[in-house]
C-alpha cells in the first residue's frame, strides 16, 4: 500500500488572526503524522522558519523544494515534495516552471500572478523495487493561467507516463467541472483518487477560507495512473474549535498496485 496525501498548508507569513501559522502550526503537522503519508505534497511552504519547522517535524522523510523564483519576498515559497525514505530509494528528482519556458527558472506566462513549479521525484518502493514518478505542484490562480499550467502539465506527463506510473498532487485552484480538471482526467490518462471512492460525492470540497462555507472549493487533488487501485480516500476535516491546520483541507487517498 501507498498513502499519498496532497496538503496547501497556507503561507506562514499572512495576516490570519486566530489561524496564524504560529498558532495552528502544530496542529498542522498533526494531521499530517495522524495520517502518515509516505508520498506528501505540501503547498504555500516558504522556505524559512516554516520550513524549518515542517523539516525538524518530519525527520523521516526526504524534502524536496525549489523555491519558486520571480520577484519579491513570495520568492522563498515552494511546493514541495516529500517521501519517507525507508517506503522508497530515490532514483531521480528534477523542476520545471509552468510556463511557455519551462526550463527557465522563474518564469511565468499567460498572464499568471506567480512564476509556480512542478517537482518531481522518481522512486523505487521498498522491498519490491517498482518504480513510479511522483509529481507535486501548485496551479496559479488566474483563470488563463490555471489552463496554460493544465496543458503545460500534461505536455510534461505525456512525455513521461509510458515509462513509468504517475502520482500527481497538487493545489490546482480550479474546480473539478474546469477545462483543466478534463485536461488531466478527461481521456483516463489520470483517474481522480477521491472519486474512485467517492463517485457521487456531493461534499468534496478542499479550500474553505478558515471555515467560510461560501468559498469552498474542490481544488486540491490526487491524480494517479491506470497502474493503481484507489483502496481508500478521504477528505481531513479536523480542527479544534475555531483553529484550523490551514485555510485548506488535506486530502488523502491509499493505493494499492494492480496485479
């Protein structure tokens, strides 16, 4: 089995009150220690004493993060990957940009506010030595942007998901009625874990503001190739009283291989 959760754990430096990172830090890493991934994709974490904290908290796994460039202090913010290292041997990592330039750090197009990343890693698990591409990202949130990140995105896994299977986290900002939820899913290339358990979810919402119902949304997702068998997934709606983890739900899912 492979338990893969995908967490935007807000941006430790903004101006949120009784949910400031300091305030919900430990409660943050909490849910992720009571799920216990082995694959996590964590997005909104800048590289500074948040990440230092997530590091410190995790000693366990591998952390992988590129900081996402351009200009300013969100410089320093990362999407990053992590695997627990005893569940895998790392044979590959690598970073693109989502942009016409993929290869450029730093770069953006079609308008998007942030340069945004895309890490990748590719694991051998343990014992059994099968290989699969892990892949986490974060969408940028203009529209025009959200569909040039989707195609370039697919582009990039195109290229790849012959060679070996895929799981793909990410904050997408988008719902799952958009042009680039069908991007990814519309053909099976990707099958969306959480509606492999859940086909008829009605409340599969991720983002929520802190707990505002009139901004939910279902924009954080777990992706993954024919290769898998969604064994469970679920959305992780814990807080304690009015603190939060983040202004956004983990989201997880087991996987088992196909015979």
């Amino acid at each position: 089995m492979i338990k893969v959760m995908s967490f935007n754990i807000r941006y430790g430096l903004a101006s949120d009150g009784e949910n400031h990172w300091n305030k919900r830090k430990s409660l943050a890493l909490a849910r992720v220690s009571a799920f216990g991934p082995d694959l996590l994709g964590l997005q909104e974490c800048r590289d500074d004493a948040q990440a230092d904290f997530v590091r410190s908290n995790l000693p366990d796994y591998h952390f992988l993060g590129i900081h996402r460039q351009g200009p300013g202090d969100t410089a320093l913010e990362m999407a990053p990957l992590l695997f627990r290292q005893s569940a895998f041997r790392l044979q590959g990592t690598g970073c693109f940009w989502l942009s016409e330039t993929p290869e450029v750090p730093g770069s953006k197009s079609w308008d998007s506010y942030y340069p945004r990343t895309v890490s990748w890693a590719r694991l051998a698990c343990q014992p059994a030595g099968a290989v699969l591409t892990y892949v986490n990202t974060h969408f940028d949130y203009q529209p025009t942007a959200i569909d040039g990140d989707a195609r370039c995105l697919r582009q990039w896994l195109d290229q790849i998901r012959q060679e070996t299977p895929l799981i793909v986290t990410g904050d997408f900002n988008a719902n799952k009625d958009s042009n680039a939820y069908r991007l990814l899913t519309g053909d099976g290339a990707l099958i969306d874990a959480f509606r492999q358990v859940h086909p008829n979810a009605d409340d599969e919402a991720t983002f929520h503001a802190f707990g505002r119902q009139e901004e939910m949304a279902p924009i954080d997702w777990i992706l993954v190739s024919d290769h898998f068998r969604v064994v469970d997934a679920q959305i992780d709606r814990c807080r304690e009283g009015n603190l939060f983890p983040s202004d956004h739900y983990p989201v997880t899912a087991v996987l088992d291989w196909k015979a």
